[in-house]
C-alpha cells in the first residue's frame, strides 16, 4: 500500500458541505467588515469598529433572532467549522500584530524608555487592583458558582489592566500616528503591559487549575526571561540573516516568504513557552523592523495590503461573532455592565495620567496616551476566551469583556484628533513617516489620503495628526 494511500485511510479529506459553508462564511463576513468598515471610517472611527460590528450583526445578537434558519446553516455550532474560521483569523491577526512591531522605532524606545516604564506601570497597576476588586464586587449572576471568588476576581483585574496591540497599531495606522514620537510611545506602553499581562493571564490559570506555588509563578517569569535573552542575541542575527539572504536574490516574493516564516515561527515559539503567539510575532516584527532596509520595507507592501484588506477584517469580524448581547438586557446585569466599562476606562486614564506625571510628560500627551492604551480589542478578547475555557466566565460576563474591547476603540480616534492637535511635530517624526508610508506603498512625498483621493489635500495635515496651529 503506498503512502498516500495510507494517508487518505487515517486523515479524512475535508467534506465539500463544510468547505463551502466556510467560504460562504468568509465572504458574508467580509462583505459586511468591508461595508461597516468603510462606514466607520467615514463617521472618524478607526475601521475596526466596523470590522467587529460586522460580527456581532452575524452572530447570536442579531442574525439568530431575526433569521435562525439562516444562522444555524451558515453559522452552524460545530466545532470543525468554527476552527477552520479560527485558523485563518489566527494567521491574520499574527501577521497585523508583526507589522505593528516593524512600525516601532527602537531609537524612540531607548530614548523615552525610562518614561515609558512610568506610564506602563501605573498603567497597568492601577486598572488591575481597580479590576480586582470589581470581580469582588460583582453579583452571583456574572460569576459561575463553581468558580472560586478569589480567582474570579484576579482574573477580572487581568481582563481590566491589558492593552492591546493589534488594536492599538490598526488604531494609530488608520489616524496616521503611528510615526508620531507618542503612537511610538503608546505602542512601547501596550507592548509593556500585554507582557505582563500575559504572565498574570499564566498566574491566573494557575491559581484556576492546579493553585498558586512557587513553581507556577516562577514557570511564566523563566519562559520570559527566555524570550528577552532568545530576543536580543540569536534571534536578533537569526533574523538579519535571513533578511540580507533574501535582499540578496533580488525578488520581492522571498523578502515576502522570508517574511512570513519569520513571524510564524516567531508566534510558535512564544507559544511553546506558555505566551500567546501574537506576542511572539510582535517582537519578531521590531527586529524586522531594525534589522530591514526601506528597500525591503516596500516589497513588503503586497502582504501589508493582504493583511489589512482581508486577513485582519477576517479576524475581528471573528471576534465579533462570539458576542451574544442579549444577555445584556437585563436590567441589574446591563448596569453592572457599565460599572465594568467605567472602572476599564477610568483604570487607563488615570494609570496614564498618573505615571506621565512621574514621567514630566505634558497633559496633552497624557490624554492622548490613555486614549491609546484605552483601547482593547484583541487580547481582551482572547483573554475573555480563556476565561470562558477555565470556567471562569458565563456568558454574560464574557459578552461585558468583549464589549469592552468594542467600545474603547471608539473613544480613541476623538480624544487622540483633540490631544495631537496641541502636539507638534517633529524632525524626528517625519522622517519616520517616509519609511511608514514606503511599507504602505505610498510614494515618496505623497501621502496616503492624497494617492487615494486628490479632493482630501485639505485635510491630509489634520488626518496625520499634525497640528495646524502647535500650542
């Protein structure tokens, strides 16, 4: 018997019925991330927002009720189809939180590191205790009863404290702030506090299943300790090395493959070690980022562009799919669901506005870094995940957590058009914003909103983030 014989014997090929409802499941969800996206974009919210409704629209808050037929043929609870939408929301999600880190300037993060240890610790300390005792405070109805109240409540602190990234990034990339000496800051600060909140996340999972010893705390902190020492010594010459071999053949698709074997080798690693893989493809994506040329950061442009028109929208429209809101419509529990968002937000706010005051930053710059690290998304969602695999969470407590990460992004873009108006620009900045637009695959001297549309000149200054009139 050969081996492919063998193969088909023991591995099932994939059944025609469930590959065509996956990809009626992609194309319904990126039709509607496309439209609400867009829509979103042009009421001055970041196009995530609209990404994420789409999924939410989908899933059980909205299509279950009004065409249940419908959702549970497209939609079917079945694991199988539901991991086959997961797979290629986790690569897209991977490959937006590399890119991220290729837009981080390093020379920025030593520069203003001490000044971002500040804001990240207050930040982060602040939301944490704030959440913890918010997981005390909560009713019986948000807390499973077999959940133990002192895990519950830590874990909620975690799900309030952390930032995130792929958020955060898309955020700042969509407003033009990413080459900003702030948007660099604030993506030092998310990237701060989801390390450690990762390592809380492997605490709390600890204290959930096996109870809280040395070597269960000491087993996260060794695991990064690992990846700060692999980070700054062979994987720092692994990938320059690979990125002066692909220079070398001259073609834009190595630089691409090179690229992306990179990132998702980077994502497995920091998985193995107990963190999630977008952490690992976020600090591979700095070291692409310092060790790259601008030459190679423009062939890159095809695979941003794949990214962000289709793998990214796929992903958040995935997230929004899991929310089921009418389990917020209860009175009690829809109230508690808006104490939940205030201590979020008001967590964020004053840990930035606090830790910038150590740090000697302007108020200004204090607004607009708690706008940023405000926003969730992401890692609060996976984290509510988790949360829901550890029976920790019902249902309606994983729908306030997601909700949260819905909600905060839209009060970035306002606050942060209000803050960076009072900011001005520097040399510094908009020199970093040429090698931005060259991955975007913007020419040089033309900026995005102008190769897009030639009626927007006039508001190309004022979409960057730049102010008119610095105070």
């Amino acid at each position: 018997m050969s081996a492919i014989s063998v193969a088909a014997e023991t591995v099932d090929p994939l059944p025609q019925h469930t590959l065509l409802v996956f990809l009626l499941q992609i194309g319904a969800l990126l039709v509607l991330a496309l439209v609400l996206g867009r829509l979103a974009s042009r009421l001055g919210m970041p196009t995530v927002v609209g990404e994420l409704a789409s999924g939410v629209l989908l899933g059980p808050s909205l299509l279950l009720h009004a065409a249940p037929g419908l959702s549970g043929w497209l939609f079917p609870r079945d694991p199988t189809q539901m991991h086959l939408l997961d797979a290629v929301g986790q690569l897209g999600v991977l490959l937006l939180v590399g890119f991220t880190g290729m837009h981080l300037d390093l020379k920025v993060v030593r520069r203003q590191g001490g000044k971002a240890a500040g804001v990240s610790a207050a930040a982060l300390l602040l939301p944490l205790a704030l959440g913890v005792w918010l997981g005390y405070a909560l009713p019986g109805e948000l807390r499973p009863g077999d959940a133990d109240p002192a895990v519950f409540a830590w874990f909620v602190g975690v799900a309030m404290c952390v930032s995130s990234i792929p958020v955060i990034g898309r955020v700042l990339v969509d407003m033009k702030l990413i080459h900003r000496n702030v948007g660099q800051m604030i993506l030092v600060v998310g990237t701060v506090d989801d390390a450690v909140g990762w390592l809380l996340v492997s605490v709390v999972t600890a204290m959930a299943t096996t109870g809280v010893g040395g070597s269960e705390i000491a087993t996260p902190l060794w695991h990064l300790a690992v990846v700060i020492v692999v980070l700054l010594t062979g994987g720092r010459w692994l990938v320059g090395w690979v990125l002066r071999r692909a220079e070398r053949s001259g073609s834009r698709g190595v630089t691409i493959s090179a690229t992306v074997i990179l990132l998702v080798l980077a994502g497995a690693g920091a998985q193995a070690l107990g963190f999630e893989a977008v952490f690992g493809a976020f600090l591979c994506g700095i070291l692409i980022g310092s060790r790259g040329t601008d030459a190679q950061a423009r062939q890159l442009e095809p695979l941003n562009a794949t990214v962000l028109s289709f793998l990214s929208p796929l992903f958040f429209a995935l997230a929004g799919l899991r929310i089921d809101l009418t389990s917020l419509t209860r009175p009690k529990i829809a109230l508690w669901g808006l104490a939940a968002l205030a201590v979020a937000v008001a967590g964020k706010f004053l840990g930035a506005f606090i830790g910038s005051a150590f740090s000697r930053l302007t108020r200004w710059e204090a607004l607009a870094l708690g706008a940023g690290i405000n926003a969730r998304g992401v890692i609060q969602v996976v984290i509510a995940v988790v949360g829901v695999r550890l029976g920790l969470l019902t249902t309606a407590m994983y729908s306030i957590i997601v909700l949260i990460a819905i909600l905060t992004p839209l009060m970035a873009p306002p606050i942060l058009r209000v803050a960076m108006k009072r900011i001005e620009s520097t040399a510094d900045e908009e020199l970093r914003e040429q090698r931005v637009l060259a991955l975007q695959g913007v020419p040089e001297g033309l900026s995005e909103p102008e190769a897009s549309d030639p009626a927007a000149d006039a508001t190309v200054t004022r979409e960057r983030g730049v102010p008119v009139h610095p105070t």
